[in-house]
C-alpha cells in the first residue's frame, strides 16, 4: 500500500519548523514558542492519520538512497510504531507549552526539540536499518546539547556520560548492521539494506549470536538494563524538564523497540537463547531500580531510577516470548511514557516553583497547590500499576503472559509491584501530605492553565489506557503476533 | 431490563464520584451529601429489586448477569466489565449499600464542620463503587480492580486529615501492608490463569468442581492448594489476620464513620468473600482450610487479648474487629461457609452500630478517645448510650442478640467437628468468646457509667449528637436485635440466609462432605456452655469496672499485662525484621551503585584519560625531542637490520 508521504511529512515538519523556529527573532519569545508550538500540535494532527495502523505496515515508503549498497529510504508503520510515534508528537506540544520558565537560550531549546522530534519519529517509521541507525544517531545530539546546555550544575557531567554510554554501544550495532549486510549480499548476491530482507537471511546459530550481541548491547545501554543503567539518573537530574520528558517518554522506548523490531527479528534463534541471561538482568533492574528509588531524597533521581525498575518490566514482557506478554511490553512502553513523562512535568513544576527538589523541601502539597498535589497523586497511583489506570493492564498482561513461560521470573518481578507502592507513596506522603515543611514550601502557585493543558492529554490517557485499552490492543495485537510467529518458526 | 438495573447498580456511585469532582466547586456542600447519600441509596433499592428475581432455587447457580464494556482483549485473554449478581454477591451488596447509606446519613451530620466536607463524600462514594465492583465483578481482573480500588479509598480516607503526618503514615502502612497481600492474589490469578485458561470466576469453579468430577484434580491436589493459598494471603491482607493484620488498628486515624463503613463493616470483609467466592478451592484443598482455619483462630484470640487493655475507645473496637473477621475464617477453614457469611452480615450491623456510636461519643466530646478519660456519659448521651449497650450484647454474643447466632453457628460446626484441628480452634475460639465480651463490657463501663473523668475541654461542648447520627444508631440497634432471624439454628428449620446461599456452597460442600446434623440437645448443650461463657465474662467485666478504670489500677506488673500493652511487640518486629531490612538493603543499593557501579565507569574513563596523559607526553611540540626520536628510530632499524 503506497501512499502520498503521510510519514515523511509527520517526520521532517518538525525539521521545518526547526528551521522556521531560528529564523525568528529571539527577542519575542511568545512569537517563538507559538510558532513551534504550532508546528508541534500541527504534526500531532497529521501524527493521528496513521492511527488505524495494525497488522501490517502501512503508509509504505520507499526511494532509493545509496543504490550501490542495497540502502534506501524505506518508511512505513504498523500497530507497533503507530502509538509510539503519536506519543513521539504529543509529547513536543506538551513540552513547548511548559517553557515558561526558559529564558535565554529559548529559541535554542525549541530547535533543538524539534530536531528531536525528527529523530524520534523518524527511528520509529523507518524500515531500512541503515536509515534506522541514522535517525537513531540523530536523536542524540539535540538531547546531547538540551543536557549540556539548560541542564543544572552538573550538566557536563551527565551530558558527557549520556553521549558516551550511548556512543559506546552503537558502534558494535554499527558493525553489526555492516556485517548484516554483507552477509546478504553474500547469501543472494544483490545488496539490501531493508530490514524485511535481512529477516529473510538464515544465519547460523553462532552469527546470530554475534549480531544480536551487537544489538543487544546498542538497545540494553538505552532501556538502559541493569548494570548499563547509571547514566540514566545522572542525565535526568541535570537535564531541564523537557529534556528529562523526552527521554523517559520516548528516549528509553528506542531500546525495548529496537529489541522487538530490530535484534529480535534479525536473530530469532538467539532471541530464544539469549532470553535466560536477559532475564535475569531484567529481573534485576526492576527490583533493583525500586530499591534505588527508595534510597533516593531527590524527586528528579526518584524517579529516574523507578524508570529502571518499570522498563526491567518491559523487558521481561518481551523476552517471556509469548503474545500475551508481548501485548503487555507493547502497553507498558506507552504507559511508561505516559506516566514517567507526566510524572517529570510535574517534579518540574515543583522545581520551577521551589528551586529545589528533596523530598523534604515540601510537605503538604495537595494543601498549598491542589492541583499540582492532586496530579501529582494520581500519576504517582499510575506509576505503582493501580487497576483503573494505565499502568495495571500492562503489568497484567506482562505478569499474565510471562507467568506462562518464565514463571520464576514472573514471580520475582511481581515483587516490584509491591516495592514500587512503597516508594512511590514514600515519595506522596513526604511531597504531599502533613505541613509545610517551610515558609517558602507554604506559598506555592497552583499549575497554571498552560501546565494543566499539558497535563490533560497525560491523565486522559492513564484513565483512557487503564478502562478501554483495547483499542490500542486491538493495533498492537496482530502486529507483535506477526513478529513472535517469525520467532517461533526458526 | 434487569441486566440495566444490574450496570446502574454499579455506574450510579462511580458516576456521582463524577459528578461532585467536577461540579465541587458550584456545588452547595448540603446538596454534594445528599447526591452522595442518594448515590447508595439508589443501588441499595435497586439490590432489591434485582435479588428477589434470584432467590428461586435452581439447579445452576441463579444469577443476574451484565456486561458494561470490553476491558482486556486479546492474545486468548477475553475480560469485560460484567457483572454477576449471585445470591453471595447480592448479600454483600445489600450489606455493603444498606449499611453504607446509613453510615452516609450519619456522616452528613459527623463531617458537618469539616472543612473537606465535599472531599469526603467523594472517596466515600468512590468506596461504595469499587466495594461492588469487587462483589459483582463477574472475572478476577475487576474483582482484584475493586480488591485495589477499596485499598486505595482506605489509603485516602484513613490518611484524610492528612496534615498530621501521623495519620499519612497510618495510610501509607495500610496500603503497602494490603500490597502484600494483593502479591499473593496476583500470583493466585497468575496461577488460576495458567490452570483454567480463563479469569471468569464462574468459569473457575465450574472448572475446578467439572475436574473434580473427572478426576482431574483429587482431594488435596498440589496446585489447587497453593492457588488456595496463595488466594488466602491476599485474603489475610485486607481482611487484617495474622501476621497482616498490623494495619487496621493504625487506621483509626481515619475519620470515625470510614472506620465504621470501611474498617469494620465491608472493606474488610473482603477476604471473607473472596473465600468463600473461591470455596470450592478451599474444599479441595484441606490443607489450605486448616492453614485458614488456624489463622483465623489465632487472630481471634491474638486480637481479643490485645483489645482486653486497649485505652483508646477506637482501639478497642479495631482490635475487636480483627478478632471478630478470625471468627468468620475460622468459620471458612472448618467449612461452615454459610455461617461465616451470616457472621460477616450481623457483625457488619452491630461492628458499625459500635463504631457509630463510638463517634457520637467521641464527636459529643471535642475529639477525646481515651477512654481513661470517659465515664458517667450516660445521662448526656441517651440515645448513643443506650444503642451502645445493644451494640455489647450483640458484640458479646448475649441471647437474643444477633451476634450470638452467628457466632454460635461457626464455634457449633468447629466444636462439633471431626478429627482433633476444628475441635481445637472451637476451643480457641470459645476462650476468645470469653474475652470479647470481658472487653466489651468493660469498653461499655468505662465509657458510660462511673464517676466522669472528662478534661475541661472534652466537657465543654458536651452533647447528644443530632437526628443525622442518632437515627441511623437507632436502625442499626434494631437490626443488631433482630439480625439472629435472619438464620435460626438448625432445629428451628428457620434460616433464610442459608437457604438463600445454598446453591453458592453447594459445590465445596459436595466436595467436602455436608456437615453432619447433630441431635437438637448436643446443639443447646453447647449453646448454654458458650452463653454460660460468655455471660461469665460480661459479668466479671461489669463488677470490675463498675467505678470506672480505679479498679483496674495500680497495672499488674509483670510480663503478660507488658506484652499486651504493647500489642505483642509485633510492629517492633515488624520494624526490626521486615522494614529495617528492606530499607537497608534500600541504602546498600544507592551506596553500590554510587560508589561501585560507578565507580567501575568514571574508572575507566579516568583510564582512558590516564593512556591519554602518557601519549600525550610523546607529543610535547618540541621539535628536538621529535628529531631525538627519530635519529633513536633510525639507529634501531639499522641495528637490527644489520
């Protein structure tokens, strides 16, 4: 199914509006943000034409690129890139609409963000590796610059450790890919760089361990799985709030994706054997992610490490094997996106009001700002998986489908369930409740209307996920179904 | 039409949540309470309503069903949001929206000067919403939905003057105590999952008594008994038995008609349902009944012996309501089903007459609970005194009272039992009957007669409490009177709780053997021993504390006081063994990855950094050491060429 380049444009709008964005004046910054907040909510609209994706890929694109190596423009989705790349453009609006606080250097923040966007949706539609591995790259350096620019005291640091933890893994999927190719052209003669054809190859055992090495280790550093995991709180704490969005929303995403539609499918035999060892470093991020959150006083770092612990979730859901899980990692990827994303734009309304961000530098929140406490709350129930909201039906699913065929690392996982209550209620009872613990913590501003529209879509699509989640099951379903069968058959 | 009622049943209290969220600030606060009073008024009715077309007995389970919306599709999973109204799901809703109205009704008046008067109509309707969510909830997903959601009212509402810290802690330890809980339920659904292939609860238990039948799964099959279980520790959890039970007492910092409605007359009766929802596991499953049975008789007596020294009014009775649920699973483990949920439906009647009453006095006394400091309320307080009074005897378990029935049905079937366990926990729970109505005699007489012992404070506004709260004290009486009728021994061949509920029990019951039918004198025989116990008990409370708590002291020193004083030392246990545990292994993994994790990165690039260093000092920019360098290479190849 051909189409007009629906993908291309949801893509590269935001390219355009990077470059209509520098190209104002900085003076203005309402001019600014306006103009990339319309290309934002523009590339939102067009983003929802692609929603009815399911089984197969559709909105089929592709141009040749580098016709001597098989390398092309290929872009298409299916029920698996559909969400992630709506969450992709709902996300950038949200973020925009909370740059209040930006001052100089807003219009660098807005272009930055909007070569991100370009990235990030691009990663996701593209059906050629090569052309995978280029929007992959290309995320990383606007987000590079978000941390090392606008980001806090440390700033250096965190952007220095993000771009090398993240630099040292995609060399060897680099080499990978390189070798994938090859490898075609040595088994058919013609050169192809699309990842269908490359599915078709059949690797020996030891190949496929090697190339799935090369993947794995690219994809483990950005879910990021234990032990790979330190620069994730780092970056967190030192990078501004959208930065800090952007990369739990969707950041993170890149590795669980990239394990389903990319080493998973490439190297089915060693997905199977590699599933153990996995495991076992999934099992560990999530339980312990949540025991790091729980040591941690500082909101930003809270959270960060409880990302740790729910993409450890993911994980297990995508190496159980099994549709049902599988459906549960698809869910629980959204659902991290959507909580975690929401969960930082609220510590940075927090922190833009305190200028601080300990535990104990507040008390009594939902008193001096309802709103902001009560968002706060119910995110945070989110977060800890309470049925009714997002983060429950993924968890079941995941637990469900797991249970089937890695019971033991089911069992251990659903232990995070209970950790994650402790410190996420730990963290709501010192924010939220008792008094406030000082004058400044007493006289806080409620979330502005700007906040609470960006908030908004966040909480309906907890509630939305939570209660009718099977129209985004109905999508994801056939589609992961598709890529487990390809599994199952080697 | 029935199928509608049936979803209005459930949508009228979530959709008044709704309404009072949003409208909260136009809403005038009279009008918010009387939405939310109509909000479990209504699906009481329409209980009624909808129950009597089921009460005919039928070969299948008689039963209402309706589906609101699909929920979880997919990948061979098919739940919805359907709903299943049975003669067990029916008792519990009648019990949960009747007594819930008139704890509604008597809030309108407690809560009046509250300022988040709105606030707490909210979480109460959100309460009565998910507690039926979790009775019809037709599939384990949204029974577990309704198990997490009444958790989560619990959490809000204990901690609902959140501004004491005290009282966030109380709801934070209920909530991630009943976590504990709720792990084992998931792995039970887990479990339940992998076994049957579905999460229908009637598709369950068809299955499982299908199997039974087909030899599938024997008598005391493995996999039946941990799902059994495993469904027991998620039962332990809300319904506050041993060793989980630490949370309830703390959640009296609640406001007192949560306490009532959620800590005493449904909430935690939960468990008792799941139980019995899943009794055909149970009966399968022999050692899972006695582990139930023996838990719960020890709670009764752990619970009972704590409440005997308890201060606080509040206290007492939430003691006494763990003792009180250690009855009903003692009920459950010796297999008397039915008596164990006519235990749950008379204690909900005389457990929340109780704590009402224990409002009025506490709200007629500027907020004083200490009952050390009560005494003489008699004439003040009429009305709540003497509803009170009523509320001990059934409590006690005193002749004609509802308690008594109830109570005598589950220690009948345990005494009467076979082998030496059930013989043994009847006994056990005969003891507790002893101290329960020692308590509650002596709550009564420390609160209500002797000499005053009021402070000034609590004096000043001293008052019987208005017609909002007094009414519903007086239903509540009458039905704590009258409750026993609802199930007559077994020679009055009057019991209408049973017959209703039989077709529920039927299957667990064909499994593990019906109960034997005594002779009429072995059953009044021990119905005088226990009144005989119970009535010894009362009295002895009632000439020990007859001038007030004087009697009492100076405190018996010595070990056994010291350790019931202190509850057992069990949230120290808990403190040394569980939390301090956890929380350092909580700092062990901060400081590994800090110092360790960490440590092995910045060490490598410190490594980098260092082969950087060395190199760099080859490339100095001065020339003459590049040319000494070059004339060394030189002679070097030449040497070693020649």
């Amino acid at each position: 199914m051909n189409s007009f380049g629906i993908l291309s444009l949801i893509t590269f709008l935001p390219l355009l509006g990077a470059l209509v964005v520098a190209f104002l004046p900085r003076e203005n910054p309402k001019v600014l943000r306006a103009a990339a907040l319309l290309f934002g909510l523009a590339n939102l609209g067009l983003s929802l034409l692609i929603v009815n994706a399911a089984g197969t890929m559709v909105f089929v694109e592709r141009l040749h690129w580098i016709p001597a190596f098989g390398v092309c423009y290929g872009m298409a989705v299916d029920g698996i890139s559909m969400p992630l790349v709506i969450l992709s453009c709902l996300v950038v609006p949200i973020i925009i609409a909370t740059t209040f606080h930006v001052g100089r250097g807003l219009k660098e923040y807005l272009v930055l963000l909007l070569i991100m966007e370009t990235g990030m949706v691009g990663v996701f539609c593209a059906t050629d590796i090569i052309l995978f591995y280029v929007f992959f790259e290309l995320t990383l350096v606007p987000l590079y610059f978000l941390i090392g620019m606008f980001g806090g005291v440390n700033r250096i640091y965190a952007a220095f450790k993000f771009f090398l933890f993240t630099a040292f893994g995609s060399l060897p999927m680099l080499v990978a890919i390189l070798f994938l190719l090859y490898q075609h052209h040595q088994a058919t003669g013609v050169w192809s760089a699309s990842i269908e054809d490359l599915r078709a190859l059949r690797l020996d055992a030891a190949t496929q361990n090697w190339v799935f090495a090369g993947f794995a280790l690219a994809f483990a550093i950005k879910v990021p799985l234990w032990p790979l995991h330190t620069w994730l709180p780092d970056a967190h704490v030192q990078a501004p709030t959208g930065g800090s969005i952007v990369l739990a929303a969707i950041m993170l995403k890149l590795g669980t994706y990239g394990f389903l539609r990319i080493a998973m499918p490439l190297a089915p035999q060693a997905a199977h054997s590699f599933a153990t060892p996995v495991l076992v470093l999934a099992v560990i991020s999530v339980i312990y992610g949540a025991y790091l959150a729980w040591a941690q006083d500082d909101l930003k770092k809270l959270v960060a490490c409880s990302s740790v612990s729910h993409m450890g979730f993911v994980m297990l859901g995508l190496f159980a094997l099994e549709p049902l899980a599988a459906r549960g990692a698809m869910l629980q990827m959204l659902n991290h996106g959507v909580s975690t994303g929401a969960l930082f734009l609220l510590v940075g309304c927090v922190y833009e009001r305190r200028h601080k961000r300990g535990l104990d530098d507040f008390g009594g929140l939902v008193k001096v700002s309802p709103a902001l406490g009560i968002a706060l709350v119910i995110t945070s129930l989110s977060s800890i998986g309470l049925p009714g909201l997002n983060g429950f039906v993924g968890e079941l699913f995941i637990l469900l489908g797991a249970f089937k065929t890695q019971p033991v690392f089911a069992i251990l996982c659903a232990s995070g369930v209970l950790l994650g209550a402790i410190y996420m209620l730990q963290m709501v009872r010192r924010v939220c409740y008792g008094t406030p613990n000082c004058e400044e913590a007493a006289h806080l501003s409620d979330m502005s209307v700007a906040e609470k529209f960006a908030f908004a879509p966040l909480v309906i699509l907890m509630f939305w996920i939570g209660l009718a989640p099977g129209f985004l099951l109905e999508r994801i379903g056939p589609a992961v179904d598709s890529i487990l069968a390809a599994l199952g058959n080697t | 039409m029935e199928e509608n009622l049936l979803e209005l049943i459930i949508l009228i209290p979530f959709a008044s949540v709704v309404v009072q969220y949003f409208l909260h600030r136009v809403l005038p606060a009279r009008l918010a309470g009387l939405i939310a009073c109509g909000a479990v008024l209504v699906p009481f009715l329409l209980t009624v309503v909808v129950g009597r077309g089921i009460g005919a007995a039928a070969p299948q389970v008689p039963a209402v069903t309706a589906t609101i919306a699909s929920w979880l599709t997919g990948g061979g999973l098919e739940v919805a949001f359907g709903l299943r109204l049975d003669p067990l799901s029916c008792a519990w809703t009648l019990v949960v929206t009747g007594i819930g109205f008139l704890i509604h009704v008597y809030s309108l008046g407690y809560m009046h000067h509250d300022p988040g008067f709105k606030r707490f109509f909210i979480y109460m309707n959100l309460f009565i919403g998910s507690m039926l969510a979790l009775v019809l909830g037709d599939s384990l997903p949204l029974l577990f939905l309704g198990w997490e959601g009444v958790g989560l009212c619990s959490y809000l509402l204990i901690g609902f003057w959140f501004e004491d810290m005290n009282n966030a802690r109380a709801g934070q330890k209920a909530f991630v105590v009943n976590r504990i809980g709720d792990l084992g339920f998931l792995l039970a659904m887990l479990m339940i999952f992998q076994t049957f292939g579905t999460l229908d609860i009637a598709a369950v238990t068809n299955g499982l008594s299908a199997g039974h039948a087909q030899g599938t799964f024997a008598l005391g099959d493995a996999r039946i008994t941990l799902i059994a279980l495993l469904l027991f520790v998620g039962a332990c959890g809300k319904s506050a038995q041993l060793p989980l039970f630490v949370w309830l007492p703390d959640a009296m910092a609640g406001p007192t008609p949560v306490s009532a409605l959620i800590h005493a007359a449904t909430m935690v009766t939960a468990g008792i349902y799941m139980v019995a929802r899943f009794s055909v596991f149970f009966a399968l499953a022999p050692v899972a009944s006695a582990v139930v049975a023996i838990v719960g008789a020890l709670t009764a007596f752990v619970s009972a012996t704590i409440a005997l020294r308890q201060r606080d009014i509040k206290k007492v009775l939430a003691y006494s309501t763990c003792s009180q649920l250690g009855y009903m699973f003692l009920g459950l483990g010796v297999g008397a089903y039915g008596a164990a949920v006519f235990h749950v439906v008379t204690h909900a009647f005389f457990k929340a007459l109780l704590f009402l009453g224990a409002g009025s006095v506490i709200h007629a006394l500027s907020h004083e609970q200490n009952a050390m400091k009560m005494g003489g309320l008699k004439p003040h307080l009429p009305r709540t005194h003497w509803t009170f009074f009523v509320g001990c005897f059934a409590l006690a378990g005193i002749f004609p009272f509802a308690g008594f029935f109830s109570k005598d049905k589950i220690l009948g079937e345990a005494l009467l039992g076979h082998g030496w366990l059930f013989p043994l926990v009847g006994v056990l729970g005969l003891i507790t009957a002893l101290m329960t109505a020692f308590y509650t005699f002596r709550l009564y007489r420390l609160v209500f007669t002797g000499p005053e012992r009021l402070d000034a404070h609590a004096k000043k506004h001293l008052h019987e409490s208005p017609a909002t709260m007094t009414v519903p004290l007086v239903i509540l009486a009458l039905l704590s009177i009258g409750g026993g009728a609802l199930s007559l021994p077994a020679f009055a061949h009057f019991d209408i709780l049973g017959d209703y509920l039989r077709p529920i029990f039927a299957p667990a019951l064909a499994v593990a053997g019906e109960a034997a039918h005594h002779a009429v004198n072995v059953e009044v025989a021990l119905m005088l021993v226990s009144l005989a116990v119970v009535i010894g008990g009362a009295w002895w409370a009632w000439n020990r504390f007859a001038r007030g708590p004087g009697d009492q002291l100076p405190l018996p020193q010595g070990g056994l006081p010291f350790l019931l004083e202190n509850k057992w030392f069990v949230d120290e246990i808990y403190a040394i063994f569980v939390v301090g545990p956890m929380r350092g292994t909580a700092l062990l993994a901060g400081f590994f990855d800090r110092y360790v994790i960490d440590g092995i990165v910045n060490g490598l690039a410190r490594l980098c950094d260092l082969c950087g260093a060395v190199v760099r000092l080859l490339q100095n920019g001065a020339v003459h050491t590049y040319a000494l360098l070059f004339i060394a290479g030189a002679v070097y190849l030449v040497c070693s060429l020649l």
